[in-house]
C-alpha cells in the first residue's frame, strides 16, 4: 500500500521522468534535423513523411538513451526534495530510509515494464519504419550492391568463399568451396564466375576446377559448367546494416535458430541485441537506487553539484556498456554477459551506496 507521502515521491518521479524526456528528445530531433534536412529538401520529402519519420525516431532516441532520463529524472526531484529539506521530515516522522524507498522501486518497476514491452513488441516494428526512411531518403542503412571477400561457413562440413559478389547481375567471382569430413577434405571446388538458379535453388559455376578425394584416391576434372545445392541464396550474402534492430523478438530467435542450426559464426550481434531488450530495462532499478541515495541529502553545491554527479555516472554506466559489448562482438565474452555486467557492476556499487545512505 501506498501512502500519501509514496504518492507525492512517486507524482515527482513519474512527472519529472516525463519532463526529462521531453526535454531530451526535443533537442535529439533538433540535432537529428540539422542533420538531415539537406537530405529532406534534395528528395523534396513531404512535412508528413518526416513527422512519420519522428514519430518512429523518438522511441528509439528513447530507448538509447534511457539510463540518463531514468538518473538524471531521480537526482533532479530529489535533490529538489531535500533542498526544501522534506526528506528529512519525512524521516523525523520515524520513517525508515528503507520505507522511504518503497516509492523509487515502485516507479522504477513501472518505468522497468514498460519499456520491456516497448523493447520487445514496440521499438523493433518503429525501427523498421525508420531505418527504411533512411535507407531511402538519407542514405545510411543501405544494403550494399556489390560485396568483397565473403567468408561463409554453411554448416560443419561445408564452407564457401567469394571474392566478390555483385547484386545487380546477381553474379559471384572467384567461388571456392570446400567439403570436410572430419579433418579430411573431401571436395574442394573454384569457380571463376556463378550464378544462382532461383528456380532449381542451384548454383551454376562456371569455368570450374574440381578436385575430390577419397582417402588413397584423388581425382581432378575442369569442366565449363558445374551445378551445385548449397543452403544458400545471394540475398543472405547481402546483410543490410542494422537488421538486428527491426526483427522483432520472436524473429531475431527464428533467425538465431536457422543460423545456428547451419553452424553460422559471427552472431554476436544478433545475441547481444537479444539480450539487450531484457537486461536494459532493469537498470530503471539500480539508478534509481544509486540516484535517490547520492541526492537525498543537501549539500553544498545544491541541485548542480547532484546533476553533474547524476550525468557522469549515467555516462559511465552507457561507456561501460558499449565497452562490455565491444568484447563480446571483437573477443570471446558471452552476449548474455555482456550485457548484464553493467547491471551487475552498478548494483554492487547500488548495494554499497544503500547500505552507506541507511546509516
């Protein structure tokens, strides 16, 4: 239950949350539009096509930048609070610091659900909408027409190289291709032009060099056509950039799924995002702690010196973040790891400012 004081905590936290994303996402979409709006009168894009285009943007802005609204939201009325000195009637009334909390966890949960939802069922599909705009308007988030050096492994026993692949002719160049067995190459293949047949889902090389082997017997043929079954179709060599974040949860697991079951390497990234829609919204918990701890008591400096401690740390948890990720992708660190360090680092120092704060 919830009493009057929870409620005057909570109005402020909720109020001043909202405030703070306004504020924050009306100077994004003012930065975003210096940036664009040469793109926006080149291809002459209709007022409603780009308030469409906002419409898509501000979740996203909001999403990234989530751990700084949450902080700065917290720091801002409760170093407000304890400049009128209201926290400390509100402990003379022989209210524990721990039941002051009740409040900061019941808005931070709220804040924590619906941006797990928001993750999972809501920013994926506006993503969609706004990486198409800018794939079509402003020119990132483009998918490559002609690709180098593509390196695929199919499965455990087939692997297949271009050196390049153009999308326009659908062509490939230089092919090699490889069929193990165990430690033992069994077919090893170079093509020096392909094509891929959608209709017989073949690929024909042409100019072909074939060498197979079977053990103690090793043969070779060069013939002008060859026709291969692999499990793979040009649109899979063509990745377009950011795709991670328009699949939807259930199609990011489809898709982690086939890739596996194909023996993919490097999907770190499809992981990472994965588990960053769940482990991101908990960190509504541990700033909020950390935030409501640090601003509780007046200081000297007031609402500044608290703003500039709320940002900074706010911006370390986001660098940490990025840095846990960076190995995950680059090095061997577990996705699922990656992206609960942070949340696990901050609530240790959450548990220790706490347990300070309480004396």
């Amino acid at each position: 239950m919830l009493n009057k004081i929870d409620k005057y905590i909570l109005k402020n936290f909720l109020l001043t949350f909202l405030v703070c994303i306004l504020l924050f996402t009306i100077i994004a979409v003012v930065i975003d539009t210096t940036e664009k709006v040469q793109d926006f009168m080149k291809h002459k894009v209709s007022f409603y096509e780009i308030l469409i285009y906002f419409r898509n943007f501000i979740p996203h802005i909001v999403a990234l930048l989530f751990p700084i609204f949450i902080f700065v939201s917290v720091i801002l009325f409760t170093s407000r609070m304890a400049g009128k000195s209201e926290f400390v009637a509100i402990l003379s009334t022989g209210m524990e610091f721990k039941r002051m909390m009740r409040p900061y966890f019941v808005g931070a949960g709220l804040i924590c659900f619906m941006l797990l939802l928001a993750n999972h069922f809501v920013i994926p599909r506006t993503n969609k909408q706004r990486l198409d705009f800018e794939s079509k308007y402003t020119g990132s988030n483009r998918i490559e027409n002609n690709i180098k050096q593509t390196y695929l492994k199919l499965n455990d026993t087939q692997y297949v190289n271009f050196n390049s692949f153009r999308r326009t002719s659908n062509m490939g160049y230089g092919l090699n291709y490889h069929l193990l067995k165990g430690n033992l190459l069994k077919e090893k293949i170079y093509a020096a032009r392909t094509s891929y047949d959608s209709i017989k889902k073949e690929w024909i090389l042409f100019d072909v060099k074939r060498r197979v082997n079977n053990g103690i017997k090793e043969s070779f043929e060069q013939k002008a056509e060859h026709r291969l079954t692999l499990d793979l179709e040009p649109g899979e060599l063509f990745q377009e950039r950011k795709a991670r974040e328009h699949m939807s949860t259930s199609e990011l697991n489809a898709f982690l799924d086939r890739e596996r079951s194909k023996g993919r390497q490097g999907l770190s990234e499809y992981e990472l995002e994965k588990h960053r829609r769940s482990s991101s919204p908990f960190s509504a918990f541990i700033l909020s702690i950390i935030g409501a701890c640090i601003a509780h008591k007046k200081v000297r400096g007031g609402n500044g010196m608290h703003l500039a401690l709320g940002l900074i740390i706010s911006a370390a948890y986001i660098v940490f973040m990025q840095f846990s990720t960076t190995f995950a992708v680059k090095g061997n660190l577990s996705p699922l790891l990656a992206v609960w360090i942070p949340n696990i680092v901050f609530a240790v120092v959450a548990l220790f400012i706490y347990q300070r704060a309480k004396r």
